[in-house]
C-alpha cells in the first residue's frame, strides 16, 4: 500500500512548514511521506526555530529549505500552505 503524502508550504521554508513537517514526520510514525517546501526558500532553517524544536526533541540540524516545484505538488495528496498569502503559486487539486 502507497503511503500518503503530505506536503507544507511557506515563503521561505525556514520556518513554519519545516516544524510542521517535522511535527508530522515524527507523529506519523512513518505512516505519511512528509515534504515541505518555499515559494522563495531562504539560505538555511531559522535558527529561533531549531531551540523549540530541539526542546521537544525534534532535531532539525540536517532540515534544509527547498523549493516549490510543481512536481512535488502535484504528487502531494495534501498540500497545506502555511500563511503564504499572494506569495505561493496556485495549483489546482488532484
């Protein structure tokens, strides 16, 4: 059985959508392929948001920001945007 995916997105991808993803990584279990991905991905991982996380023992030193492609979305069952407004592309569900 093919695992769901879910995928989060934000303007840079260094901060809200990579501690969502994480969040979902780790309560899934491995159940749910997890992405995550920015508009315009910032350099690294905010660094105020690597001491919570760390905090509830979510590491993210090895999370990188990446970029939208629309492949990815288009193969995400869910796509969930992340206080993007006019900033994220529009891509029509499946």
């Amino acid at each position: 059985m093919t695992r769901p995916t879910i995928m989060f997105v934000c303007v840079h991808n260094a901060g809200r959508s990579q501690m969502a993803a994480a969040f979902a990584k780790t309560l899934s279990g491995g159940r749910i392929d997890v992405r995550s991905a920015g508009s315009a991905p910032a350099d690294s991982i905010n660094p105020v948001v690597r001491e919570p996380m760390a905090e509830v023992g979510i590491d993210l030193a090895a999370a990188r920001p990446r970029v939208l492609v629309a492949e990815d979305v288009q193969s995400s069952d869910v796509v969930i945007t992340m206080g993007c407004g006019d900033a994220c592309p529009f891509f029509p569900a499946r």
